[in-house]
C-alpha cells in the first residue's frame, strides 16, 4: 500500500501570510492530484501534476510535483479567509483510477 | 448537469441493520469509487469500478458490497452495520484526462452515516 504524508496536519496564519503545505511519500506516483474541501462538501479537484519538477500555479496557489515524484508541496501567497479549509493530496498509481490520499492539512486563514 | 448525487445526506442506524448508499453521476464517466473520511484519516478507498458490471475492492472493504448495473448508478450497501463504520461516506465519479495518466475525481456531496 502506498502511503502519503501530510504535513502539517493543521496550519492557522493571519490574512495576507503565505503557507506551504507538505505530501511526501516513499513511493513513486504516476501523478499527483490536491484537492480542497469545506465543511459538509466533497472534496474539489485543485490540479494535477504529473510530470517530475512541474510546477503549476492557480491564481495565489501554487504546486509543485517533485523530480523524483515522490513528493509535492502547495504554497499559497498572501493567505485570504476564502483559502480556509482542508487541503488533500492524493496520488495515483501507474496506469490506475485508484488514488490514495494523505491525512488532510486544515488551513485556517484569520481575517 | 447535476454531477455527482448522493442519497440520504444524513442516516443513522442500529448495530445489525442493513441499509444502501445510492450514488449517481450524469457525466457519463467510467470509473466511480467510494470513499470513507474518518477524522485525520483521509479518504481510504472503499470499492472501486472502472466500468458497467466491474467492481473491485479498496483499501478497506469488509463490511460493503457494490455493484455496478449501469454507468450511471454506483450502490454502496452495508449488510449488518456496525458502530465502526460510523464515517461520512464520498462516492467520486471520475475519467482519464487527455494527458493519459490521471483520473480527476468528481466527488458527491457525502453521506453522514452514524451507527449507534
């Protein structure tokens, strides 16, 4: 089984800080998926990544797949109360649907 | 275009009863899984199918039957419900992006299930 690791587990930061966010593994995966969810949804699709070294940005997000893909990061800039929520990552296998997904950060951003 | 649909948003149920989770996508997309989100646990993969008539398992299936009669409607049914299974329960739609190698997932809005 293919395991992923989330770091931290919860982040709380002022308006207007960045954070970044940690999913690391022992495993290699074909692509690497975040997903951010809010209290009583589903989770939502944030982007993909799939090839070593991509970094990809959406608006104040950006998310970066390791070269070895093993490991991703999200960092957000300038935080806003509208990026509070669960941040997941989830990796696929080689050629799969199935994904597995990390523990979950819980991002709070204070006004 | 409704998405991913869930049925009941809330359900709670006595040790040893039965009861199904309905699932139903209208994006016409192959594969749908279900997922069970236990606090700082994730999403663990319930069962999984990649199309009509095939269903295979998760990282945690005991315990939930699945079946697959139509692309469009994914049944998750607990056959004697058990306190442990207490969980919010995620059915996901998903298809093979163009660049061939990832799945993005469409997820419902939830079940809420509490065994008591």
């Amino acid at each position: 089984t293919q395991l992923l690791e989330q770091s931290p587990q919860f982040l709380s930061i002022q308006e207007g800080e960045n954070l970044t966010v940690y999913c690391n593994s022992s495993s290699v995966f074909s692509s690497l998926q975040w997903y951010r969810q809010e209290p009583g949804e589903g989770p939502v699709l944030l982007v993909t990544v799939v090839t070593g070294g991509e970094v990809k940005k959406l608006k104040r997000l950006t998310f970066q797949f390791g070269d070895a893909r093993k490991d991703s990061s999200l960092h957000i800039t300038a935080a806003q109360p509208g990026d509070t929520g669960l941040y997941l990552c989830a990796g696929a296998e080689a050629a799969g649907n199935k994904l597995t997904f990390g523990g979950g950060t819980r991002v709070l951003v204070k006004p | 275009n409704a998405g991913v649909t869930q049925t009941p948003k809330f359900q709670v149920l006595k040790t040893g009863q039965s009861m199904t989770l309905q699932c139903a996508q209208d994006m016409n997309h192959e594969y749908m899984s279900w997922y069970r989100q236990d606090p700082g646990m994730g999403l663990r993969l319930i069962h999984y199918s990649v199309g009509a008539g095939i269903t295979d398992q998760g990282e945690v299936p005991n315990g939930y039957n699945v079946s697959r009669s139509t692309t469009e409607d994914f049944p998750l049914r607990l056959l004697s419900a058990a306190p442990s299974q207490t969980s919010v329960y995620f059915c996901a739609s998903s298809y093979m992006t163009p660049r061939g190698r990832s799945y993005e997932q469409y997820f419902g809005p939830g079940t809420r299930l509490t065994v008591t």
